[in-house]
C-alpha cells in the first residue's frame, strides 16, 4: 500500500522506546532535516542522561531494516511536563507516527501525576498546531521573536491532564 501524498510505503506499526544511543544517528537526521537550527549531538548525549528529560523514538522494521521514524523530547519539572522537540522524518510524515508519540507522551504524563503539558510551537506551523489542538492543547500565549533563526513568534500552548480522562488506562497501541 502507497501513501497518495508520495511513492513510500504507509507504516502501519511501530513501535515506541526510550531512545538509546544506537538510536543517535537517525535522529540527528531527523532534527537535521526538521529544524533550520538542529539540535547538536553533544545536546542530545546530554539530555539521554538526564533524570529530568526523557526523548522517546517510534521505530519500525521498515524493508527489514531497524528505522527510527521520529522522536519526541520531554522535559519533567514538578508537575509539568513539557515537550521540546516533536519530529518525524519526512519519508514518514502523515502515517501516524506524530501521533503516537505524543499519545505515548500523555499517557506516561498522567501515569506519573504530571498536572500540566507545556509546549512552544512556530506559528506559522500549522500542521503541528493542528495535531495540537487536537489533544486539546489551549494557546496561553505568544512569545515575540522566540526562534533566533527567523526571529518568528511562538505560540505557547497548555494541557491541563484532567482534561484528557482517555489517557489515563491507555497507551497508544501501534500494531
């Protein structure tokens, strides 16, 4: 099966994990071709040992091969949980895979007794914000000239936990 938008197959499962580092390559790829200011990989490192942070990838055996699909980036603070970074290849782009880590990234959220989700997203990325809303994801705010690269605004978005009760039982299932 084709997806229409492109000649690459639709992924149908994958799998969700803490990223390890055999994981690094492909996603430094993925920030590389998602971020017009990437992330470095010494970041990355950093953040794999950090007890506040946690980065989950979505992989899949895709024509037999192990490929990381995308990533997400958390940070924990108190009762807050905030996400950094929401990336997926663009070969796997529009499959699901957004999706499913953020559904993984609210259900580990509430299972831990996070209160809240923070998140800044480019205003001009409307797909993300889209996806965002969603979820129920409220704009609480704008910060003016937030990413340095093009000086654009970031719209500031909230969730408080207690208004998702779909993901207090359940995981996102990939498969």
């Amino acid at each position: 099966m084709l997806r229409e938008d492109c000649n690459l197959p639709l992924i149908k499962s994958f799998e969700i994990s803490e990223m390890s580092l055999s994981d690094m390559d492909e996603v430094l790829e993925i920030e590389n071709l998602s971020f017009t200011t990437p992330w470095s990989k010494d970041l990355f490192l950093k953040e794999i040992h950090s007890e506040f942070s946690k980065i989950f990838v979505a992989h899949s055996n895709h024509l037999g091969q192990h490929k990381v699909l995308g990533y997400i980036y958390l940070w924990f603070v108190d009762e807050e949980m905030h996400i950094l970074n929401l990336a997926c290849h663009p070969d796997f782009r529009r499959g699901g895979v957004a999706r499913g880590l953020l559904e993984h990234s609210l259900s580990l959220s509430f299972k831990i007794g996070m209160k809240i989700v923070l998140l800044d997203v480019r205003k001009s990325n409307h797909e993300a914000l889209s996806l965002y809303r969603k979820y129920s994801f409220k704009p609480i705010g704008v910060t003016k000239g937030y990413y340095s690269d093009t000086k654009e605004d970031a719209i500031v978005m909230l969730l408080e936990m207690k208004s998702i009760p779909s993901f207090k039982n359940n995981f996102a299932s990939h498969g």
